[in-house]
C-alpha cells in the first residue's frame, strides 16, 4: 500500500503524484485483502436486492432537468447506507461521504485525499417515457436503465459491501447521484460540484460510474463539445407577393452547407453535426426565422477551439451573402449564435495513479484494459487537472438513448465489473 | 340589357361570349333601374345587420380542415335567407340558389345560365386562436375577418338587397360558403364544386368575393402553385461515434441552397420558397430525416412547369451529392418528395364579358379598375376555361393572415364595394 499511499500524495502534496507506480502490484495487494474477499463475497450474497435497486431507480422517472423524484429517493437510500454529510446540492446533487480513517487528524481538511463517485441522476428521456422494466430472464429492458440507473444501485451495492466487510480507507470517499449529465443539461452537476459547491478544490480524484458493458474501458479522455441553437432571423413574409426579399431559411441553408463541407482531423478526433432544424410559419411565408441546433466536438481543445471559429466565421459569411443576394427593402437578416452547450476537452494522462490503478485493476480480472475518450462527468475535473477517469460496471447493454434501451444481468459478469471497480476505488482510497 | 343577354350566350351557347361587350352601357343601365335603387337603399338601410353578421361569423372558429361549425350556421343562414336547394356538399361546402326566370324554361338545365358566388369559410387560425372580435369605431379587429369572413356577410346582404328590391334575374345565381381556400387546404372546395359535385360543367360564370379594400381589384390571373414535402431520410445516429456517416441535414442544406440560387422571370412572374424546416431528435444525434416546405408560383403554366422540373432535378442532386461526399456504410440518403399544393395557373381574359363587366362597374362608381394576378378559389374555374373573377367587397383592411388583422366597416366605402359587387352580379346574370 506504500506505493499507493505516495501516489495519492499522503506524504505532503495534496494531489495524486504524476508518477508512475506499481499499480498492478498495488491492485494485488487489494485484492488479495481479506477486507476485499469479505467485500467480494457480500457482492454476491446480495446481488438480487442490487437488480431489484436497479429496477426501483430505474422506474423513477428522471428526464433532463427533472430530476428531482429520483434524486430523493436516492438521497434516503445514501442516509440509509450509513453515510455521513448526506445533503441535495443547490443544482439536485445528491451525495453522502464515507469518512476515512485520515479524515480524524488534525490538519486542515484541504489536504486529506477525498475520492469522489459518482452516477448520474438524468435520462435523455423526456417527461412521459414509459420506464417501466420488463424482465426477460437476465435482460432487463427500460429507457435509461444501463445509461445510467444501475450505476446508481452499483454505488449502493458497493457502500453495502464496504460496511459488510468492515472496511476502512484512509481517504474519505463521497458519493454522488449527479445531475445534468445528458446533452443540454451540460454537465451543470458536476460544474457545481467541482467549481462551486463545497467541495470545491477538495476533491482529489473522481471516478464516473457510467455505462455497463465487461468493465475493462477506462475513459481517460474528455471529448470536449461546444453546442449552439443559431437562429437566422428576417422580416418575412408572402411567399409570393414578398418574393425577392431575404430569407432567414436560404441564409440557414448557406451556413449548414458550408459547416457540412469543413474538414476536421482525424486525430484529434473532431466531429461536427446540425442535430435539429426548425423555423417557419407556414408554407406560404418567408419565415421569420430558421434555426439549426448544431453540436461540435473533439479530443482535443485546439482543434474544438479551431472549428468553433470557423463556425461562427461561416455563420456570419451566411448573413452577410444572404443580405447581398436577395432584396433587403423589408429588413436584414440577422444572426441569434446561443450557446447550449460546452464542455472541455482534456485528458488524464496514462501515468497518472488513477489510469494505472484501474488498468491494473482490468489485468486482475483477467481483462485487457481499453482506454478511450469520451463525454461524460469526467469532463470538468479533467478539466481542473483533476485526476479522473469514466468506468462501466460490467455486464453488457445496447441501445442506449433508444426506447428498447437494455441491459444484462447476468450474475458472472456483472460481478466481476463491480469487483473491479471497487478495487480500483479501494487501491485508490488506501485499505486501513 | 340585350347586349349582356348576347354575353351570356342566352342565344343558345352555353357559356359567356368571347366578344368584347358594351359593358358601361350594360352597368349604367343596371344601375340606373327602379331595382337596382331600391336594392342599394336595402343595403343602406340593412348596414348594420350587415356588421353584425360579419362579426357573429368571424366569431365562429374556422380553422383549416376545421370549417364545419361555420359552415353548419352559413347553411342555415342560406336556408333562412329564401335560397333553394340549400346543402353542404361531401368536403363541407354550403350553398344554395337563387332561380333566374330562365329556370322555369323546358331546356335541359346544363344549357341554362348559372353564375356561382363564392366567399370561402376557412381561415388560416389553428384551432384556439382567439377570433373574438375587438371594435374601436368602424375598425373591427379579429383574426380572419377581412380574409373573407366579411365576404359571407355581404353574400347575405346582396340576397337580402335583391329580395326588398324584388329583383328577379334571368340567370340561376348559386350563393356558396366553401372550404379549403387557404394553404394546405389547396382549393378543395373549388375542385369538388367544379370537378365532382352536382354543378360540375354548369357553371357558367364564378366571382370569387375575397378580401375587403377599395373594391377596384379585379384579379382575373389565377397565380398557379406547386407545393412539397420534401423528407431526406438517413441512418441516423450519434454525433461523435457516427460521424463521417451521411446526413439529411446537410443534403437538405444542399437542397436549399440550390434552390435559393435559381433564377425566375419577373414576368411572367414566378417565385419560390422554402416557408418551414425540421427534422431531427436531439442536439447530438445526427438525424433520421429532415424535410423543408416548399412553395413555386407562377401567372405562367409553362414557368411553373419550368421552375418544377429544375426543383426536382436539385432534389435528386442534393441526394447524390450528400451521398458522394459522406460515408454511406449505416445507410444512404434518400428521398420523399409530397405533393401538397397543386394550383392551376391561368388567365380569364380581359376580352370576356365578365372582365368587361366588372370593370365597368367599378368605374360607374368613379374609381379605376386594377387588373391583378392572385391565387384563389378562382383558381379552379380558370383552370377550367370558366370565365372568373375575383373582387374585393370595398372597404378597407389590412394584416391579412396576422394576428392582428383587422377591417374597416366605414360605411360609404364598404356600401360601395357592396353596391360595385351586386352591379356586375346583376348586370352578369341579367335583370329581369
């Protein structure tokens, strides 16, 4: 564990070291731990009540920007797991800490490791969406249910184990049932959580539980996006008797045209999409306005920073040629650019504790470790140089964001995701 | 009156005469008899009844494809008002005649004379707009009462006009409350009364009564359209991991932007426009479809069929292209093109009787006659070879298809738009 103990900085710095350590020996060490077997062996004990959390959370409906029912019931299902500091955030957090064995000495609290966790509260499914479970053997299909409820019963699953076992760490833990995860929510959970609320520069390592599948990707890379509702807007009009006056749908039409033509790496990875058009009034107008929802994304923040001007460099060229070619006797076109979404790009290295820890975690379970980028929670620590990584939970799933969303249960490999991951937290918080 | 009884073609052919006619002297005679006066002064003194009805009317939801509530209390309306043979017809019309002496004779009825009246019933307002009607002085606002719910009213006012004065007219007039005249609605109405219903190939003459102003439009171009759905369909998918793949965003841009640059005469005059786009689920997924309205016009058959067929070419381009420059490894992009809207162009000559007789009318009360191009019920009958017009009904308006229309009942210019309207009808169908 001394390893470990240098690599979460116990011995001064309040950060993980940058160095290399000796996870897969580390990880071992975990593992082998009679603790670990303990924790393991309650795992599997009480892996019916961890499907039947899994199915009561998912059932709770929790659209984007309404997740407030489920967040309750979760915040009772923290206190009832023992965990101290159980509180809804000013954004719908919901979070309790397990308090370390560190977390009883006397220095100020800025320097204790704290090891946050966390699933999110949201679904991309609006208010409406049926979300009931229906069970065919180990498949278990519902809108959400694999991205992200059972990450949320894992969390439990993980505490129960923890106390079963009668394990301590030396770092405090919290975990989190976040919000705001999905598209426009915008990471506003995890902004809070990081930027503005109390734990604000506290945090000292973050795991996102999110997805199911073997349990062997480890997201160390945050898919940076920048989002934005463009509306062109005209004075409109008869599409007959105002013909020749400029139209907010041809001016649309350019922009969407020359983004559809932009060359962007691939790698960085860098992508670009027109996800929703809208506008008009009927079929004999000129509209008044036309807009486009428009989603940009890389791995990289030079390259995101780099489409985002071209973007709104093309964008303005639009109006501009758009006020050149038709008649601007009724009034111009002008251009609404809304922001609805950024979130950074960024990476933790692979030398970092946390990489290395989960990595040699995977290899202890007999699994190759994949690492990939992504856009999820661990964007915004990412961002700070926090140390964070993106892990499933095992098991399998398909047709995530689709109505016949499912999930696996199946008993084999959705334990030995949820073993990993606790390992990885375990090696990571320090074993008393 | 001989002269317009040789325009009526009341010497054996069925249909107005080509030949130009001595329309002023023809107006001047209508207007200077016993039964034109005592008519106009029933009109005077009815005014008020008059702007009753027309407020009760506006009143009357009338949505598109919602006209039956108004149309149910215009049929009894009719019934009440003495006409014969009153019905709504198999797509909602209501109408019901008014006998010409002529229609006692032994012929067979396709040879006698039948002037058919129409104001249509349907307004563009969606079901819930809110269509009570304000008064501040002799302005009335409501949305629809200009385009045309005041045209019923004055068609109920002329009827009551004739009948104080005792006016018998030689012609078959047939009074219709039809459906279908606005957008999407695609002259429904006029293609059943002309096309299908039980007045096919009798009517002889059409004057459509839409809109209110000065009453010295007289539009006798029927402005053809062609109106589509057009539906780029695709895989589908997300926005980072499916990127690269084809999208109907983009070839709808493509679409637009080919279709933005097309050249069209200014005369014949010939437009086009794309009035409403969509499409698209989420910010972060490339969309499933995305379709635009579009919107071609045209005084000229030939350029209507021109501006056509180039429109579908770009079409069938804009998929090509989108499927060259993407990858097509999930699916290609294809797509729907809907026909919406099919209005014939065409043109009532100047030379026909029913031109010649209008515009005499107008100028008899001292204004000048102003020869337009429109698209309108009359549409169908031009289409036909059936001589038709269509006239406004004095007054003034504006904000036609706003929220905020309104109409002004002053009562020395509405009188005469009502007394230049009931002139043609009655010099058209001949005084008795």
């Amino acid at each position: 564990m001394v390893a470990i103990l240098v690599a979460l900085g116990l011995s001064g710095a309040p950060t993980l070291s940058q160095q290399p350590v000796a996870a897969d020996a580390a990880v071992h060490s975990t593992i082998g731990s009679a603790g670990f077997k303990a924790a393991a062996e309650a795992l599997d004990r009480d892996f019916e009540r961890h499907v039947a959390e899994t199915i009561r959370l998912t059932e709770i409906p929790s659209p984007p920007f309404g997740e407030a029912e489920r967040g309750k019931v979760y915040l009772e299902l923290l206190r009832q797991h023992g965990l101290t500091d159980v509180e809804m955030d000013a954004v719908g957090n919901v979070m309790g800490l397990r308090r370390g064995t560190l977390s009883t000495g006397s220095g100020p609290s800025g320097t204790r490791p704290l090891i946050a966790i966390a699933a999110h509260l949201d679904t991309v499914f609006p208010v409406g969406t049926n979300v009931k479970v229906r069970r065919e053997g180990t498949k278990l299909h519902a809108p959400g249910i694999g991205d992200d409820s059972r990450s949320l019963a894992v969390l439990l699953a993980i505490i129960r184990a923890m106390d079963a076992a009668k394990i301590q760490t030396k770092a405090d833990i919290l975990f989190v049932g976040d919000v705001g995860e999905e598209g426009l929510g915008d990471l506003r959970g995890m902004k809070q959580l990081f930027n503005t609320g109390k734990y604000k520069g506290r945090i000292t390592a973050f795991i996102s539980a999110d997805g199911t599948d073997p349990g062997n990707r480890i997201v160390t890379g945050a898919v940076g996006s920048k989002r934005y509702r463009v509306t062109f807007k005209g004075p409109g009009g008869y599409s007959y008797s105002d013909f020749g006056i400029v139209s907010p749908a041809f001016a649309l039409a350019n922009a969407m045209k020359k983004f559809g033509a932009l060359n962007v790496p691939a790698s960085p990875k860098t992508t670009f999409s027109v996800g929703v058009v809208g506008g008009g009034t009927s079929v004999n107008s000129i509209p008044f306005e036309s807009w486009m929802d428009v989603d940009m994304r890389s791995e990289s923040r030079a390259e995101l920073d780099k489409i985002d001007a071209l973007f709104k460099t093309l964008v303005a060229a639009a109006v501009v040629e758009e006020n050149a070619a038709r008649s601007t006797a009724k009034g111009n076109i002008t251009v609404d650019v809304k922001l609805t979404g950024d979130r950074p790009s960024g990476q933790t290295d692979a030398s970092q504790s946390i990489v290395q820890i989960a990595a040699a975690s995977v290899r202890a379970f007999g699994l190759t470790p994949a690492f990939t980028f992504s856009s999820n929670d661990s964007n915004i620590p990412i961002s700070l140089g926090i140390p964070a990584i993106t892990l499933d939970a095992g098991g399998a799933s398909d047709r995530n964001h689709a109505l016949d969303e499912w999930i696996d249960v199946e008993k084999t490999s959705s334990l030995r995701g949820m073993q990993m991951m606790l390992a990885t937290l375990l090696t990571l918080a320090g074993m008393q």
